[in-house]
C-alpha cells in the first residue's frame, strides 16, 4: 500500500478506474469558503468506493453467492434485481440489497441450512450527501457461526426517502441497532416495533452521525495559544 | 431507587419515600430505607399492586447510568424495559474529525474495563483497511494479545467483583477489586496509565515494554494461581451465593441467537462460540486454550465460566511471555509508523527530548516528515473493513470506512454490551425485582461501551 501512496504523491492511487465514484473534492487544507490562498486550490480527487467484482469472488464467497441466488430463484425472486451488485473487496465480501428485497433476503440467509447466518450483528449507517440518489447506506453484517462465514449486506436509499423495511421480526437484535441508526442518521426503518430515538434525547433535532451535521465544539486555550474546535481544524481533504 | 421527581414537602422522619400526585398516577421518590414501607403506603392507597418503578439512572447496582424500568405486581416483574443513551459522548462522530492514530485516544474511552480490546479492534480494522495486517511485527502482536488477555481478567474480576457486591458480598467486592489492582498496576508500567491508555496503534504499538515487565508478568500469574481459587471456595460451593444465582436471568440459546447475545452469555447457553477459535486474529490459532462452556444458561453458569475464562487467559499469557523475542513493536513503513520514542518529561509522557533533538538538529528531512504524519496522519485507501474481537463481554466489532482521506470517515462499533442489555427484558420478566440485579449483573454491560 506504500508503493502506491508513494507514486501519487501522498494521494493513493485509484484502485483501477472500475471503482464507483462516490465524490468528487477539490481544494486542501479545507479552504472551501472564500479566497483560497493555499495553492492547492486546483488539487481534485474523485473519491472511489471499490467496484462491483466478477466471478469467482474466491474462498466460500462462490458457494454463498450460488446458494442465495438459487434460493431466491426458488422463490421466484429474480437474483439480479434483488442484487444490485456483489463487491469482494479486502477478503470481505458485500451484497448491496435492493431494499424491496431486504426482508427476503435476510431470511433466506438465516434459513436456508447451506447458509445459516444466524447471528446479526447490527445494523451500521454511512452517509455518503455527495452520491446523489444514494446518499443513506445501511450497512448489516452476517455472521455464520454454522459454517464460520461473515458477509456483509449494504442497502442504499436516497435521502429524500429514507426508508428501508425492518428486520427486526427476523433478526430481533436489531431492535436497539436499527432505533440508533434512525437516532444518527435518520433512517426510517419501516415495520420496527417502537422506532424511537435511544442515544439522543427524544426531542432532539437533527440526525448528528450526518455529514451536514456540524461537530460542535468551541476553541480552547492552552499555554497561551488558541486551539480552534476539532472542525475548525485544517484538514486534508 | 428514584425518578426524576423530587419532593420536598415530605418530613425525612417518617418515611424514606415523598409522594405525589401526578397525572399518571402517585409518583413515589425512594431514596434508601425500608422498601416495606413504600409498598405499605402504596397498598394502603388503592387495591392494585402493580406500580412502575423507575431504577436508576442513578443507582449503584446499574452498572452506571443505566436505567430500568420496570413494572411490577407484588414481588413480580411483569415488564422490563432498559433505558440507554445518558453516557452517550459521540466518540463515532469525534472520530471523523481527527487522523486515524488519534482514533486510539478516543475508542479505549468507549467500554473503559476493556480498553485494550478497543484499540485492538479499531486498529486491526485501520490494519486491514492499509492492506498491511500481514507486516505487523511478530513482537507487537504478541504484545497485543498478553495486553488482550490480562485485560479479560482485569474485565471478569470487575464483573464478579460488583456482581457480589451487589448482592451483599462484599467479600468478592474487596477481593476482585484486589486482583484487578494487580491487573492496573502492569498495566501502568506498560502503557503508562491503568485505564484508557492509547497503546495499541494502527501498524503496532506505542512502545516496547520497559525493563521489569516480564518479572512483574510473571509474578502477577504465579499471584493470581493462588488468587483465583479463592474465588472458587467463597462463592461457586456457597449456598447462599449460588441460591440467589442458579436459574436466575435465564437466556436459552435460541433466545441468545435471536437477541444476538454473545460472550459468556451465549456461552453460558452451551454453544462454544468464540471468535479467537471460530475466526482467528492476532494469531489466536497458534496458541493453546479452551473454550469454556455451561449449559445451565443462568447467572451462575455465567460466573463459573469467567471464573474459567481468567484461568485460560493466564494459560494464554504464559503462552505470549515464552514466545517474546526481541523485534520492533512497529511496522516497517515509515509513511505509517509514528516516529514516537517516548520518555518521561516535565509534563508527562511524550516525544523524548533526545530524539527532537536528533530531527529537529541533524535532519531537516525528518523533522517534517514528523511535522507531516503527526499533523496531516497517513492516508487509507477507500473501502470498507469490519473487523471483531472476542472481547470478555463478546463480540466487539468495528465497520469501518475510508473515502482515502487522512480521517476515518466513518467508524462504528457494535459494542457487546449495547447488544447484550437488549436480552434484559426476556431475562427479568417473570422473576423477582430482586434477581433483575443479579441477571442485569451477569450481563456484565459497561455504559461507557453501551452508549459510546
């Protein structure tokens, strides 16, 4: 990973032009607002989530993949449109979910014996406010304790409407990870028992895990000299 | 126990318990005295028995700011609900506004009797995120995994310590607490400081151990052989102990599964899940231990098994002391390495004054170099990783994602005590107020970890 964050100048280099492009940044130092003196004011990233993977996914990833979209076709559920896309990315792979398709899918993942991913381990929010169209992702890993698997499902809604269906009837132990997920990001979880904030308090406004979320915070003296607020800090976009 | 109604107008004198009339009903404030009194005054009042009681969050048995709510008839719990979130500090949130090294400083905060297995989780994901798991030098992870194992006993000695104290043993109290002492003071030497100390970092460790810390290893492991039985003859044989733990806070395993209860309470259920044996980090698959189970899925099989869990760690650290050899602690590549050498200063532990002397006299190169990854950080590809650990509450995992900038941008734990105190309300319903302490005890949740 030096090699390549060496040869682009600190910036590492795209992982092949297949990736899907969730952002584009301009700019460092984040000067965003008004006259940019840095210099790097011409610097452009576009910011590449790892792309959809062709077969063989490799390790048990294949017999996964096989034995889902079978099963979906047994129940006369098309495996491409439940599936939008298979991602095989650092040894881990990720089934990115229709979210139509989320109930059916988790439960045939739980049920069907070559499968058996019988425990959840909780549902977790990405913000992304620059993929227009996708910009809430909830991401549900899945673990076999069966067959000693893990495999992760990501469903992706646009913020104008945040709704994805509960799984909560099928894996009860979301009940608490879905509430946090809604409490930080505001994911409407359709069919949860008792969708109510659980960090934040009850009447508290906003959704703090989002991007457009400021941080807070206020600047702080020490040994004579001003440390502006963690935000307010230079970062290196 | 309390709500979050005072009252004034009650004399002291007469009763430990002020009413009031609300809209919802008579709201009692208990402040300590004798509980036969409030359910006196409560019976005297109307015929029902059933009231609502609001335990905490403000109450010593909650494991910090828990808070219970439980609907009761008599005696009985027909109902209850645990209330989260009044130690809630945005560590996820603070985590995107600073570099990834930083990201230590705040997840050893979260679940703070388990901070070793919190910067281990996070940095493992940092690890495989930079592609450079597989160049973590042999001496830091076995570093890490002694680190990992004496903090599972510093972990269960609390859990049992409070959990008898809870029950008026305080006996178990003086003595977890003790050994646990042992546990901080190696912990001190090592790292600096006995909690939150930051000492695991993505690509190794802080530093190397000091001089003397392998003595005082093993000095505390031939202590704690003489230690741990005492454990055994003063509670696992006593009748009182074992009266008021036996079938209480009972969790079968399909419950365990549906709730996604991990660690000693799905093993408690009899199924020998644990992440070092079913998906191996840091090199779990070379070393020689067992897996405890019970299959009485009770508090008092959750007891027995950390009792034999702490005697598998001490196995595995005897196991890490004989396999030290010396070696760096921190990988090879100095675009990720902190060039830290650490010494003792005026104000606390920090950069030795010799070593910026050295960059700051001899190396213009080095002294931005250093300037660079201290302020700037290391940059991480894009992508995303989800890394677990066995931590002694279970599964302790971190999804974690990169937009290849020098700050995670985004970081979530799934804290084993946050999933774990979801299995309250199936373990306590039916039973007695006075087991919902001991059931929400063999839990072991740390609010810290539960709201992050």
């Amino acid at each position: 990973m030096s090699d390549d964050s060496e040869r682009a100048g600190g910036v590492p280099a795209p992982r092949g032009n297949t990736g899907e492009t969730i952002a584009r940044r301009r700019g460092m130092f984040g000067a965003n607002n008004g006259g940019d003196t840095s210099g790097y004011s011409g610097l452009r990233r576009t910011v590449r989530m790892p792309g959809a993977s062709s077969r063989p996914y490799g390790g048990y990833f294949d017999e996964v993949a096989d034995e889902l979209e079978g099963a979906l076709e047994e129940q006369g559920v098309d495996p491409e449109t439940a599936i939008e896309k298979t991602v095989v990315d650092r040894d881990e792979l990720t089934f990115h979910i229709a979210r139509a398709y989320l109930p059916q899918v988790a439960r045939t993942l739980r049920d069907d014996p070559a499968l058996r991913f019988e425990l959840c381990t909780g549902v977790s929010g990405v913000h992304n406010p620059a993929d227009t169209g996708r910009e809430l992702h909830a991401v549900y890993h899945l673990r076999s304790i069966t067959h000693s698997r893990l495999i992760r499902l990501e469903v992706s809604v646009p913020d104008a409407d945040p709704h994805i269906p509960s799984v909560v009837d099928i894996y009860p132990t979301n009940d608490w990870h879905e509430r946090e997920t809604f409490d930080f990001f505001g994911i409407v979880f359709d069919g949860h028992p008792a969708l109510t904030r659980i960090m934040m308090p009850d009447d508290w406004q906003g959704f703090p895990q989002r991007k457009d979320y400021p941080l807070g915070g206020i600047p702080v003296e020490y040994k004579g000299a001003q440390i502006p607020a963690p935000d307010q800090r230079r970062s290196y976009s | 126990m309390s709500t979050s109604h005072t009252t004034r107008t009650t004399p002291r004198a007469t009763a430990s318990a002020g009413a009031r009339e609300t809209t919802e009903g008579t709201v009692y404030t208990v402040s300590g005295g004798d509980w036969d009194e409030v359910a006196e005054a409560v019976t005297r009042r109307s015929d029902d028995e059933r009231i609502i009681v609001n335990m905490g969050p403000q109450h010593p048995s909650t494991h910090g700011v828990l808070r219970l709510i439980l609907e009761i008839d008599g005696e009985t719990v027909t109902e209850a609900r645990a209330g989260i979130g009044y130690l809630h500090t945005g560590i996820e949130k603070n985590l995107e506004y600073r570099t990834w090294t930083q990201g230590t400083t705040f997840v050893t905060r979260m679940d703070y009797l388990t901070p070793f297995y919190n910067e281990a989780a996070y940095c493992l994901g940092v690890e495989k995120l930079l592609g450079i798991t597989d160049d973590i030098p042999d001496r830091a992870t076995v570093i890490r995994v002694l680190l990992m194992e004496l903090n599972r006993l510093s972990s269960h000695l609390v859990a049992i310590a409070t959990g008898g104290m809870e029950l008026g043993a305080t006996t178990v109290m003086i003595y977890g607490f003790r050994d646990r002492e042992h546990c901080l003071d190696i912990f001190e030497l090592i790292t600096g400081l006995r909690m939150n100390s930051a000492y695991i970092r993505p690509g190794g460790l802080a530093q190397d151990l000091p001089p003397g810390a392998i003595e005082q290893l093993r000095d505390f492991i031939r202590k704690m052989k003489k230690n741990l039985p005492e454990y055994d003859k003063l509670c696992s044989g006593n009748p009182v102990f074992k009266a008021r733990l036996t079938d209480v806070g009972y969790l079968d395993l399909a419950g365990c599964l549906a709730l996604g209860a991990t660690g000693p309470v799905l093993r408690s259920a009899g199924l020998p899940h644990d992440l070092r044996k079913s998906d191996p980090y840091c090199g779990y698959e070379t070393y020689d231990f067992e897996v405890p189970t019970t299959d009485t899925c009770d508090s008092m099989g959750r007891f027995l098994l950390r009792l034999e869990e702490m005697h598998q760690s001490l196995r595995i650290m005897e196991q890490c002391i004989d396999r030290l050899e010396p070696g760096p602690v921190m990988v090879g590549d100095k675009k990720i390495a902190w060039p830290a050498q650490l010494a003792l200063g005026p104000d606390g532990l920090g950069n030795s004054l010799d070593h910026i002397r050295n960059i700051m006299g001899t190396s213009m190169e080095a002294l931005i170099h250093h300037f660079k990854l201290v302020t700037e950080g290391f940059r991480v590809p894009p992508g995303q990783v989800y890394t677990a650990v066995e931590s002694p509450k279970g599964e302790l995992g971190v999804h974690m994602v990169s937009d290849g900038g020098t700050r995670p941008y985004r970081v979530h734990f799934r804290d084993p005590s946050f999933t774990n105190l979801q299995a309250t309300a199936a373990m306590c319903e039916g039973g007695m107020v006075a087991d919902v302490i001991v059931a929400v005890a063999s839990i072991d949740p740390v609010m810290g970890g539960v709201d992050r």
